[in-house]
C-alpha cells in the first residue's frame, strides 16, 4: 500500500506514527486507560452487591465510583469499602459532625457522582499526607491518624477490602 501514497503522505502518516509511540502516555490515552474493556467483568459493580448498595443505584454507583477510581487513581474497590463503612452508600446521610453524603465529606453537593469523587480526592490527598501508608491515610479520613477509634474503623475497612478482593480472586498474600 505504501508504494501507491504519495511522498507527503508517506510522511505524515510517519509522523504520525512516532508522534503516538512518542506521546503514548497522551492526555487521550489516560482518559481512555480508566475504561475498563467492555468484556471486563464488572468487579465494582459485583463488590457494591456484596457490600448490599441499593439495587436501584447499582449501575450508576459503579460508573461514578470507576470513575473517581480512575481520576484518583486509587482502587474502587476500596472505594467501595470505604463508602460502604461511610454511608452504606446513602445519600442523605448527615453524621453529627454535619458532614454528608455517600463519602461523608465537608463539601456536600447534590449530585452524588461529585460527592464520591470529593471521597476518593480527599482519600488520595490523605495517602499523600501518611506518606503512603494506608492504614493512616483512611485514619486521617476517619478523623485523625492519632484517634483509637479512627485506626480500629480504618483497620475495618482494610479487612473490608482484603476480604472483597479474595472473593474477586485479585488477593493474593
């Protein structure tokens, strides 16, 4: 095919081709690598019916928190567990600290995709902080790494994650 193009479009069409081996990493790619195959299984959605989400909201929890999974790059299902200990995934829950929502942060929206990726951000912003160290970072998450009862719950949810990523077969020790 090569012998019938024409010399400039022999040479765009290399350009091209270098310009995507160079720039495999493009903003376009990235977006494109958080989208599961579409012959993937579905383990987020699989963990939220472990975790008992609300069948109703099923689908649309598994999109929003994929998502913030792959914005944050942290792992949904995690995420998963976390809003589980949160909210049992409700929207309308108010702690009595004042905070709300499914991630049960400061800043509250109406729309429920914003408050799980507020969740999952300000997880990340906490792993940064703990330096990596997750059992602290969910601490911090909890309300304080120093707070008996913030490590106990964030030791909760890391069982919580081990046990849903064995039944997933994603565990292993």
């Amino acid at each position: 095919m090569l012998r019938f193009m024409d010399l400039t479009s022999k040479f765009l069409l290399m350009v091209l081709c270098v310009t995507g081996l160079l720039y495999e990493n493009s903003k376009s790619e990235r977006i494109f690598s958080i989208l599961p195959p579409p012959e993937a299984r579905d383990v987020v959605k699989e963990t939220l019916v472990d975790l008992k989400a609300p069948k109703e909201r099923l689908p649309f929890l598994s999109k929003w928190i994929t998502s913030a999974g792959g914005v944050t790059r942290l792992d949904p299902i995690l995420l998963c567990c976390l809003l589980q200990t949160e909210s049992r995934f409700k929207k309308d829950v108010v702690s009595e600290k004042g905070y709300r929502g499914e991630a049960q942060t400061k800043r509250f929206s109406q729309y429920s995709s914003v408050n799980i990726l507020e969740g999952a951000e300000t997880l990340r912003d906490k792993l940064s902080l703990s330096n990596g160290d997750m059992l602290e970072a969910i601490a911090r998450y909890k309300g304080g790494k120093d707070k008996v009862e913030a490590r106990e719950e964030a030791r909760q949810v890391l069982a919580l994650y081990q046990s849903q990523l064995e039944r997933r077969g994603l565990w292993s020790p």
